[in-house]
C-alpha cells in the first residue's frame, strides 16, 4: 500500500478580524483537503519531543524519521542542504535573517 503524508504546517494562522473573526484556513474555500479529509485517514502524531521549539523543522526532521534528540542541531543545516550545499562534519551552517530599521516603535511595544 501507498501513503501520503499531508502536513498542514502554519495552517494554523491567527484568527483576521477582516475575515469575520476566522483563520485564513477557515475562511477558505477547501473542497480538495474536504475531499481527502473525508476519503482517507486522519490522524494525530506528536512530531516534537518535549523541551524542543516547536517549529517546521523539528518536526518535520521527525517526520523524515530522524530522532529530533539525536539529529537536530538547528535549522541552518537543513536550510543549506536543501539549497544544495554539501557540509562535512565539521562544517558550521549559520542562518541569518535580513531586517530594516525604521522609525516604527520598538518592537516591545507592539507586544
């Protein structure tokens, strides 16, 4: 038998005021994911070992079949082979994200 696995990750969203109080996942038409929600099997799996962030890329390391406790070591090493680049073992990926300063309130002020 064949499977598929179906991973909604950041399906979740934050409820928008502009679409009447609902995700954009609940606000959407869906009539595929109706179809396969209704024709196969659902289930539930705990992807993230306690004490981890969770995030994308622990549990989809999990998913893969990888022990998130004995495999990750963050999620630049992942991010760089996924674009091709070939690291040895004692190599260091680091991942950076780009910002811009502007003259918007401190971020501790919009929480």
């Amino acid at each position: 038998m064949k499977y598929i696995i179906l991973l909604g990750d950041g399906m979740a969203d934050e409820q928008l005021a502009s679409l009447g109080g609902k995700t954009p996942l609940q606000f959407a038409s869906t009539p595929n994911m109706d179809f396969v929600a209704s024709h196969g099997e659902i289930g539930v799996a705990e992807t993230v070992p306690a004490g981890f962030p969770p995030g994308s890329d622990v549990a989809n390391l999990s998913v893969m079949g990888y022990d998130p406790r004995l495999y990750y070591t963050g999620r630049s090493p992942l991010e760089a082979v996924s674009m091709g680049v070939d690291l040895d073992n004692d190599d260091a990926a680091f991942r950076c994200n780009l910002v811009t300063l502007s003259g918007e309130e401190r971020y501790e002020g919009k929480t």
